[in-house]
C-alpha cells in the first residue's frame, strides 16, 4: 500500500510528511496509539474497499509486469544485538563444541548476547558472499586460512524498537519501492543511563520481523575462545522486508516458559515468574527447494520484554530502528535452527534436492526462510527471506 499517496487521499491520518520517509523510522516513532490507529484506518479501508484506497496498492510480486516494488530494509538500524534465547540451542552447541550439555549458569539467569554489526544489515535477496577467515583445529592445535568451509545460517526472529504500534505485515510504498522489514524492532527510545522495566518494554518494541545471521561455524570457535563472533558473524546479516506488528500477534500469543530458581529479578513479575509474551509463530527452513527444519517461536527461553529490559539494565541508551535478536530458534532435536546443530556439527549429512547431500552451504545454495502465526489464510505471515551464498573472493 502506498502510505504517502493513502494520506494525500485522507485514508490515513497520518501525516505525508512522516510515511514518505525512507524508513519507518519516523513513523515508528509517533507512538503506540498513533501507528496503531493507523492500523485500524486501514483495515476499515479495506472492509469495503473505496476506489480511491484500491489505486493506493501496488504490486509486488516481481513476476508482475505492473510490478513497481522493490524491497529495501524497513528501518534505519544504527545498533544490531544478537541474543541466545533458545535452550534446545544452547544445550545442542554446548554438546558439539565443548562436549557438555550442561547449561552455563549465566544462560539460566538471563538471557545472554553479543553487539552484531549494523552496517552489514542486507534485506532478503541479497547474495551472501563466503567469508575468508582462519580456521582452528582444536585437536591438533593446526591453524588454517582460507574460505570458510562450514558456512551455517541461522533461523532468528528480531524485535525492533519503535513504539509499539502496530499494523500486520507493514510496509512504506513509493511508487518505485517498498521501505519494509522483520525481527524485533525498538521504537521508543531511552536515554543514557536509563533503564526500561520489563513491564514497560512491550512499549518500546514496535514489531517482529525475520533474520537470517549467516555464520562461519570453523571460523567461530577461535573468536568466541576469546571474546565472541567477530568476522565469523559480521559479513553479512540477511533481514526480511516486512514486519509483524505485536498488536497483530496477540491473538497468537502462548504461555511462556516456566522460570528456573535462578532468573534475575528484572526479568520477572511481582510473584518471581518469568515475565513477558510468547507467540506461536511456525518457521521453515529450506536449502535449494528442500524443507530441512520447522522450528518454533513459542519455545525459546526468553520474551521480547525480558530482551529489551537486559539490554538497558547497566544504562545502554536504546534508538529507534535498533534489532534485537533472538538469537537461533530451535525447537525440538528435529527442528533446530541451523545446520551445525542438523549435522552435528558437520558429522551427519542431509539430503536435498536433486539426490544431493550437504553438511554445510556450498556456493550457489540458497536458503529461505518462511515464517506464519496461525493457519492458512487466517494468521499473519512474513513472506520469504532468502539468499543464495556466492564463491569468495579471491585474496
């Protein structure tokens, strides 16, 4: 829908000004009411379309020949965080790379993360190039340097912060493109030295939206023997056009986890429980045509609240635009969120198409992601985020 031409038109209130933006930005901004009854314009706009709202929407599918959309990052994202949110996760890596299933007690109190790298945000479509890096064999001590061998990818969903509010799948229309995007997103801000209670982040966090945090898994484990992902993580961050907005999901929502003995006091409620909201949101994962996982959003460990409170307990300033992930979503042993744990760890391989057999991505595969709340034609969907891993450079 073409926000900026709906506004001339006085199908939403919002000013033109504001949804002619290059990002979301500015309109996250407004406020939980303001975006919300925007929403609502919406929807009634369509209850019983008007002429004048119908020539408000473009195509998108690409294979149109009206097609005029081109999809771009949905907000102007100035800090990316990457969480760990997932014990089946967690206790799967812990197994592969130390040998331990045993939780760190520092994932049993809260939930724990690393700063990504903004810059190398790219939206769905984008081709991923293979990283170079340094690989070490932890048995034989041997270093070894070249393109990575064991490239990963990982199912995330992301929280952005911009105040919540919240359409269904949300998009900025010009006539020549789309300003989209999913994960969790941050729309109101907060101030340095600030700390946002877990009982008021569902204010500050304007919708869901899709990531795909691409990995070098051999070159992984020499970074985190020290201070965490580096290079491994930071070539390249794949991010879905569109957004899920938490008003959207609510009637998605499900019981949380139950909490252990040892979560911080900040990420509870007034009886010690684990605070926050869980959505039921179904994802598939598939490599060349091929569905290899089906992991869901419901079981991870922690809630976007609890994400954001964290964040901003010691004072970290949070901005409009920021992502917080949630790190690999993985559900159960058969539907993990990333090829290091449906190998593991490069030890059993899996078929996809053509009668071809993988433990890692080679050039030329892609990977897509699709993600839905609710059944057929009556949830809320994400769309695809793809994209298709290209050779390195040479050095």
């Amino acid at each position: 829908m073409d926000l900026p031409k709906a506004s001339a038109a006085g199908i939403i209130s919002t000013a033109q000004s504001i949804v002619s933006q290059p990002s979301l930005n500015q309109f996250a901004a407004q406020g939980k009411a303001a975006v919300s009854t925007v929403r609502k314009e919406i929807i009634t706009a369509f209850k019983t379309p008007t002429e004048a709202a119908l020539a408000c929407l473009v195509p998108v599918d690409s294979g149109s020949e009206d097609a005029s959309v081109q999809m771009y990052l949905p907000f102007a994202t100035r800090d990316f965080t990457d969480f760990t949110c997932s014990t089946v996760h967690a206790v799967n890596m812990g197994r592969i790379f130390t040998g331990s299933e045993k939780l760190d007690p520092s994932f049993l109190r809260n939930p724990i993360a690393y700063h990504g790298r903004a810059s190398s945000l790219v939206v769905s479509g984008t081709p991923v190039r293979r990283p170079q890096g340094t690989q070490w064999n932890r048995l034989t001590g041997e270093f070894h340097f070249g393109p990575s061998k064991m490239l990963d990818f990982e199912v995330e969903m992301v929280s952005t912060l911009s105040i919540s509010g919240h359409f269904g799948a949300l998009s900025l229309l010009t006539t020549a493109s789309a300003f989209v995007c999913q994960g969790y997103i941050i729309s109101q801000p907060s101030g340095q030295g600030e700390r946002i209670n877990v009982k008021d982040a569902k204010d500050h966090i304007f919708g869901i939206v899709m990531v795909n945090d691409w990995s070098a898994r051999d070159h992984q484990p020499l970074e985190m023997n020290i201070l965490g992902p580096f290079n491994s993580k930071n070539f390249a961050t794949s991010v879905s056009p569109w957004v899920v907005t938490l008003e959207a999901l609510e009637p998605f929502t499900v019981p949380g986890p139950v909490a252990n003995d040892m979560i911080a006091p900040h990420l509870t409620d007034d009886s010690g429980k684990s605070y926050g909201t869980w959505f039921d949101v179904q994802i598939e994962a598939s490599v060349n045509g091929t569905v290899v996982s089906n992991p869901n959003l419901q079981y991870m460990q922690y809630s976007p609240e609890q994400m954001v409170a964290h964040h901003s307990l010691g004072g970290c300033p949070m901005s409009v635009g920021d992502l917080l992930a949630t790190g690999t979503v993985s559900s159960s042993q058969d539907n993990v969120g990333c090829l290091c744990e449906k190998t593991n760890g490069g030890k059993n391989s899996f078929e996809v198409s053509g009668g071809e057999t993988r433990l890692y991505l080679q050039d030329g595969d892609t990977v897509k992601f699709n993600a839905r709340a609710g059944g057929e034609g009556s949830g809320v969907g994400w769309g695809d985020l793809e994209g298709t891993i290209l050779e390195a450079l040479p050095l």
